[in-house]
C-alpha cells in the first residue's frame, strides 16, 4: 500500500492527477465509466477494527460516495448490504467482490427505490442477510441540473423528491422494527442545502428537507438510543456529476470555488461516516458533518 488515510499529506496536492474533462453518461451512470477513475480508497482505505461485527445497510452503495462507505465499513470489520438500480450491477459486483476480499458477507439488493414496496422489502431483504441491521446509510440521490423553472417538468420534480426525500422516509421507517439501542441512521445532504444554486432547484430542496429531517429524527429517536446524523458533501467526482448532475463545462473546474480549489474524491468522505457509525460519535446527535473543502455552511 503507497498510502492510505492516515497518511500525512498535503490536501491541496492530493488527487492533482485526477483531472476530469467534459464526459456525459445516462442516468444513472457508471463509475467503470468515469474518466478518469474516482478513487473510493481500494489502494488506500485501511480498517482499524472500528466497525467489527456491525451489519449495515446503504443505498447507493454502487458508485461514488456510498461505494467508498462500502469498502470502508467491510475493512473496519462490518457486513453490508448494497442497495443500488439494476443497471449499476457491474459496479455492484465490483464493491462486492471488495467487501468480500475484506472478509466480510455483501448481500447484494438491486432495485428502484421509488418504489415503496420496494424500498419495504429492501429493509427485510438486508436484515435477513445480514442477520440483523444496526447501520442505515440513506445515500441514494438524483440530480440533474434544469435552469428554467418553467421547463422543469413535475415528473423530474417528483422523481428527485421522492428518490432523495420519500425513499429515505420509507427506508427509515422500515427499519425501526429492526434497529437496537446503539444502531445508528446517516443521510447523504449536501453543500446544496446551505448554497443552493439556481440550476438545482428541485435537487437543493431535497437536501434541505433532509437536514431538517434528520435533526427532527435524531430528536426522536435519541432517547430510544439510535443516533441520527447527517454528511454534507462539497463538490465531488462521482457519475452522479456526468448524468446531468450538473452541465458539462462545468467538470474541468469542478471544485475550483472551494478553499481547497479542488474536487474531491468519494474515499474521502468515508471515514465521516465511519465516525458517525461508530460508537466513537456516542454523543454526536442530530449532527451534519460537512465534507467540502472549504464551503463555510451555517
Ligand atoms: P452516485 O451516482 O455514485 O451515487 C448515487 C446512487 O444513487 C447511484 O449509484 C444509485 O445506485 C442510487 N440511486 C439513484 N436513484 C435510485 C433509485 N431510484 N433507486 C435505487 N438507487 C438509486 O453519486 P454520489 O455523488 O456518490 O451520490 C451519493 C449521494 O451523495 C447522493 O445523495 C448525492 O446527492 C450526494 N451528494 C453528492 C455530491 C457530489 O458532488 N457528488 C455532493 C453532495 C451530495
Ligand atoms: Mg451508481
């Protein structure tokens, strides 16, 4: 292993060999397909044992962000059951097999999320293989960018809102009958819930919606002894931005209005959920841990 993410580095030169240009993929993209490769921390992300024997379900857990949560949670010692669409089964497999070669069980869950029997019977489908469920990831999201409201049709308004906002409603409330005292939920948000920008109307009030979601959930759920938390990632190099996440001019200096003045990669949001998973963060609730670079949020 050349580094991994204990390594002392300097942030502002890491991943200057990741230098993406324009590149377009339909929905809902593959990360075999990014040019170049993000890096999800397969060279890189080393496990400590802070995980072990913990059982974890996470959406999206393909590609990009969750991807990196995947193979972070299986080398810190946890199962895990990967919720992504069937087109995305090459990279399903691919997150399997790492998880696998980390010693760990991958129970592998395609299927669309929109759907609410679905979304139901993934909670069962996960517990069951794992033998339990005390780690929910909500990290599945679509964004795509639309700069005219009156163009915006209500299919995509709905298909955003209920992929970002519904989904996560069902998959939360199907699995309370599972999580014990000491089980913990994260959700995916973002920097678009504090700096919302005008091409994504739609997408920014999802992320908003699940900020306040998550500090009313972690509220209730608190006493009961499940943490809520929340991860706000900045601008990130993950298929999500080549399928319309964003118009493609965009790409090359993607990332360039962070303090950093670079994008960044999914491996380094992994270890944010690792801490949020973990008893480490036992007092840590209703928390939203921003992940951007240097975007100054409220
Ligand atoms: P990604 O494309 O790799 O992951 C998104 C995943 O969502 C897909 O892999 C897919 O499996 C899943 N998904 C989408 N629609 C689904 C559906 N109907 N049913 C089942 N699964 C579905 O991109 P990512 O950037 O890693 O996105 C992960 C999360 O991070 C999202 O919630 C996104 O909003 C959030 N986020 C990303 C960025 C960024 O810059 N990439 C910034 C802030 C927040
Ligand atoms: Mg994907």
């Amino acid at each position: 292993m050349i580094r991994d993410q204990y390594t002392f580095i300097n942030p502002v030169e890491l991943y200057n060999d990741i230098e993406p240009s324009a590149q377009h993929q339909q929905e809902p993209g593959l990360d075999a397909e990014l040019s170049p490769r993000a890096d999800l921390g397969e060279k890189t992300y080393r496990g400590t044992g802070r995980l072990t024997g913990r059982k974890a379900l996470i959406t999206g857990a393909d590609s990009g962000i969750g991807a990196a949560i995947a193979i972070a949670y299986a080398r810190e010692g946890a199962d895990v059951a990967l919720s992504y669409l069937p087109e995305e089964q090459a990279d399903a497999d691919r997150i399997a097999t790492l998880v696998r070669d980390a010693g760990r069980t991958a129970v592998l869950l395609p299927g669309d999320i929109r759907d609410h029997t679905f979304a139901e019977k993934l909670v069962e489908d996960a517990a069951r293989g794992l033998g339990g469920l005390d780690i929910l990831v909500n990290n599945a999201g679509k964004q795509v960018w639309n700069d005219d409201l009156e163009a915006l049709t209500v299919e995509q308004f709905e298909s955003t809102f209920t992929t970002n906002v519904f989904a996560m409603f069902w998959i939360s409330k199907a699995a309370l009958k599972h999580l014990v005292p000491g089980a913990t939920i994260i959700n995916t948000t973002s920097v678009q819930a504090y700096k919302p920008a005008g091409i994504l109307v739609d997408y920014a009030s999802t992320k908003a919606t699940i900020n306040a979601f998550t500090k009313a959930l972690a509220e209730q759920l608190a006493p009961k002894g499940i943490r809520v938390n929340a991860v706000a990632p900045g601008p990130i190099w993950t298929p999500l931005q080549v399928t319309d996440g964003q118009p493609q001019e965009k790409i090359e200096s993607f990332g360039a209005e962070t303090a950093l003045g670079r994008m960044g990669q999914p491996a380094e949001l992994a270890p944010a959920y690792v801490f949020l998973a973990s008893a480490e963060s036992s007092y840590v609730v209703g928390e939203t841990i921003n992940v951007n670079g240097g975007m100054p949020t409220p």
